[in-house]
C-alpha cells in the first residue's frame, strides 16, 4: 500500500483543539511506552517527554485529534478507508516528539530521527484501541476547543472569618 498517496494538510489548514482530555493522553503515552514498541523508539519518546516537555503528550494527542476531524470531514479524500492515513497520522505524532525535542536543544541527527517511525497500524487500533478512542473523542466532542473551555481548579483562602474564592487559576 503506497502511504503516501493520500496527504494530509499541513497542520495549520486543520482545526487543531486546545488540549486533550486526560483518557485520552494515557492511550497515547501507553501505546508510545508499550513493551511491544521497539526500545529505541520507546526510549526516545521517554527521553523527550520526561526531559522537561510536559505538554508532549497533548500536542501529539490534539494533532491526533486534528487529523480524525479531518478525515470525519472528508472521508473521500482518504478512499473512505482511516487505514488509508494511518501512516500520516503516526508521522504527525512523531514530529510532535521532534519538535519538542529540538526544542530542548538535543543535538541527534535527522537521519537517525526517522529510524523511530516503527509504530504500526496494528499497535495502534487492533491491540491498542487508539483508532476507536480517537473516533469516540471526535464523536463526543470529548477535547477542550479553546482556553476557555478547559476547567479551573479555584482556592479557598481564609480572609477574617470567611471564605473567599480565590481566582487566580492552576491547570491540571
């Protein structure tokens, strides 16, 4: 099957989300992390992601989820089969884990960076469920959109006698 047959658009053409929600950020860092998962690619993806960027994670799950709204969208485009993307789908999500990890200035070379790209079609539906989290999420519309969607944790402080909220707010 030729991969590149059916591209994708660049990211900034897809309706990528604020954040992910929690359930689905653990699939994600459980497939990256599965023992089944070659050890290189496992260690990359643990080296970048405990190396100081916590948002990984999420950025590689909302362009995930940019990419399923896509194909919902235009399922025509991709011969109406999400096999026929799976490829493009697992390359966005490493180039996440490339981004970050140029951002913290590590100096590995391009060429040993595409040996990382093993992650198969099977790990990430059949053993795993990615694929049919990925569906449910975009069906419930289970991600944060924007900013203002994301829920504050707000603190009680005590000022004589009686609770006040305090509104400076921490993310989770």
């Amino acid at each position: 099957m030729e991969h590149m047959l059916y591209p994708l658009p660049y990211n900034s053409e897809l309706k990528v989300p604020y954040r992910a929600k929690q359930a689905l950020k653990d699939k994600v860092a459980y497939i990256f992390n599965h023992p089944s998962v070659p050890r290189a690619q496992r260690s990359l993806f643990k080296d970048v992601s405990t190396s100081g960027s916590k948002a990984l994670i999420n950025d590689m799950s909302t362009v995930a989820i940019a990419i399923t709204i896509y194909y919902i969208k235009n399922p025509q485009q991709f011969g109406n089969s999400f096999d026929n993307i799976h490829f493009a789908l697992i390359r966005r999500m490493w180039l996440k884990v490339f981004n970050h990890l140029h951002l913290q200035q590590d100096n590995r070379t391009k060429d040993e960076h595409w040996k990382y790209l093993g992650i198969t079609l099977r790990m990430l539906s059949i053993q795993n469920g990615l694929l049919d989290e990925l569906f449910r999420v975009v069906k419930e519309e289970d991600y944060y959109k924007t900013s203002d969607d994301v829920p504050r944790k707000r603190k009680r402080r005590k000022v004589r006698g009686t609770y006040y909220e305090d509104y400076l707010c921490s993310f989770d």
